[in-house]
C-alpha cells in the first residue's frame, strides 16, 4: 500500500467523520447529543473556539 493511498484514505474517514458529527451537532433532537458532537468536534478540530451554554441559555465565557 502506498503512503498516498494511506493518506487519502485517511483523509476520507476524517473528512466522514466531521461531517456525521457537524449534522449531529446541527440537526439531532436531543440536546445533550448536540453538546457531546459539538465536544468532540473541537477536539478534532483545532482553532474552533466552543460556547458552551448555561442553565439559562446564555453563553459563558464572555466577559463584558
């Protein structure tokens, strides 16, 4: 196997993979769902700031 068909096939699962957890975390029904999709994709990718939400809906980590 070659070095570029290894990395092509890897850049195909993790281009599948973002892609399944960016429409969990846009369009699954239940929230604590979204939030373990929208975890998991800052992992994966890097320079993405995440707001998390409090208990009253508003975002944290915004100072004024």
């Amino acid at each position: 196997m070659t070095i570029g068909l290894l990395s092509s096939v890897a850049a195909v699962f993790y281009g599948g993979t973002v892609s399944i957890l960016a429409l969990t975390a846009t369009f699954a029904r239940r929230r604590t769902l979204r939030r373990e999709a929208r975890s998991t994709l800052a992992v994966l990718v890097p320079g993405r700031a995440v707001e998390s939400l409090g208990a009253d809906g508003t975002t944290a980590g915004h100072g004024g």
